[in-house]
C-alpha cells in the first residue's frame, strides 16, 4: 500500500468508528476475536510494560454477567428512587450501591459538562427520547449493563502500581482494540458504564487483587436500529495557546 493511501486509509478508519449501542446476537468467530485481541496487543505502553489485564467474557459467563449487572443496575435504581426501606435493604444486601474501583459516578467538571450534556441528548434525540422521560432514559441506561446485546464482553483491568500511567497505557489499547476490531468487521462500543460493579466480573474471573476494572468493551455485530446512526461528531482539538 502506498503512503497516501494509508493516510487516506487512516483517516477514514478513525473517522469510521462509531460506538454501537445496539449488538445483532450473532456470535463473534474465535480466529476473528483473537485476530483483534493480537493486534491490540501491539498497542504501546509505558516501557513496554502492558500494565492492564483483560477477561473476556463470552457465552454462558457473558450471560451471567449481563444477569447480575443488570440486576445490581435494578437494585440501585430501586434505592435512589425508593423510600428509606429500598435504601436501607440496598445498604444491607449491598446491592446496587455502585463500588466500582474506580469513581465511575463523580460529577462532571463544570468546563466539560456542556459536551457531556450535548452527547447525551444527541444520543436521547436518535432515539426519540424526551429528555424530561427519566424512565426511558433509564431504560436505556440499563442496556449498557447487557451490553446492548452484544455477545461479547471485555473488561479492562489495570495494574494499580503504576496509578494514572496504567490507566493511560490502557486508553491506547483500548482505541487499538476498537480501530482493530473495526477493520474486521466488529462494532464495539467502550463503556466506563461497566466498571461500576467490579465483583460479579471477579467472581467470573481470576483477577488479582492489584489490577482494577477501568471500564468494559462491548464487541459484536452492529444491528441496523437508529441509535447506531448517532455521530456525536467532534469539536476541534482542544490546544493550548502559544504565551506572547
Ligand atoms: C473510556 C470510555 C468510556 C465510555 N463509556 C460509555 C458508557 O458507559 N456508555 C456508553 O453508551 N458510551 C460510552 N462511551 C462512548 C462515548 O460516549 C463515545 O465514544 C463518544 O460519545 C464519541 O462517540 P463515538 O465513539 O461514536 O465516536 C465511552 C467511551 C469511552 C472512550
């Protein structure tokens, strides 16, 4: 392939990607999974370390997991809108009560909660949800935690010792898994949604104590349905100004 070719080739590519929030059922073939699963493995890291880990769920464990998620999604539902009874038995049963390894409910900085705001309601309006309907809007939070129907789940683990540059390392991987997985035909939508209950993923998995859930991937087929048209599109790459 020439050079210009595999610029254009490039920049369609990262243009192209989309995150699908609506899977076919189809499974995802072995070779193609672990095709992408190789090439992100080519993902840079600090010193070549690779501090993340991945469990990639599948079949009846993937079905487990979008079970208990939900299930824990339902739970916390019930205790914020509930009465003091759904609290306190949320609070008892600890169930739904998110305790992700990570902050997954911290509130958005001022500066960036207009993009935040913007790219949730771009997403509500492809679907035809008033933005005052709490409960379709919540419906539709809820199909994160069965992956939107995916048949594939990876969650993504990283080493704590090396803090924020495992999470940084992670993010590359991340974006090298997706353009991958997107050159072999799969849809995949990144979802830090996942990583609000980290348990039933270690119940299913063998995950050392020392390496946190940062965020799930969802993979799969993408389906025809609206809300896979949704292109937030881009503001221009935030820079800094030169001082004078
Ligand atoms: C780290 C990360 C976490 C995300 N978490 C979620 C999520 O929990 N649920 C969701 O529907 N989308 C999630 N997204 C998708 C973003 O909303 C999406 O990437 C952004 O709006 C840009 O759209 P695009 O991916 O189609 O270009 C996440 C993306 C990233 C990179």
């Amino acid at each position: 392939m020439g050079e210009a070719n595999a610029s254009e080739e490039f920049s369609a590519l990262v243009r192209a990607r989309r995150s699908v929030r609506d899977f076919l059922p189809d499974q995802v073939p072995g070779d193609v999974l672990d095709a992408v699963l190789a090439d992100s493995s080519w993902a840079p890291s600090w010193s070549n370390t690779q501090p993340y880990l991945v469990a990639v769920a599948e079949g009846p464990q993937r079905d487990r997991l979008a079970a208990e998620l939900q299930r824990q999604f339902d739970a916390g539902m019930a205790a914020q809108s509930g009465g003091l009874l759904d609290k306190v038995r949320a609070l008892v049963t600890r169930t739904g009560i998110p305790n992700g390894d990570f902050d997954t409910t911290l509130e958005y900085p001022d500066e960036l909660q207009p993009f935040r705001r913007a790219t949730g309601f771009g997403l509500y309006e492809t679907l035809g949800i008033d933005r005052a309907d709490r409960a379709a809007r919540d419906t539709q939070l809820r199909r994160n935690f069965e992956f939107f129907g995916a048949p594939v789940a990876v969650f993504l683990f990283v080493h704590s010792g090396l803090k924020e540059f495992a999470v940084l390392d992670a993010g590359i991987w991340l974006q090298t898994f997706m353009l991958s997985a997107h050159v072999h035909g799969l849809a995949t939508c990144a979802q830090g949604a996942l990583a609000t209950w980290p348990d039933p993923v270690r119940k299913e998995f063998d995950v050392p104590e020392r390496y946190k859930l940062v965020c799930g991937v969802s993979v799969g087929y993408a389906s025809d349905h609206p809300v896979n048209s949704y292109n937030p599109g881009r503001r221009d790459l935030p820079r800094a100004d030169p001082r004078r």
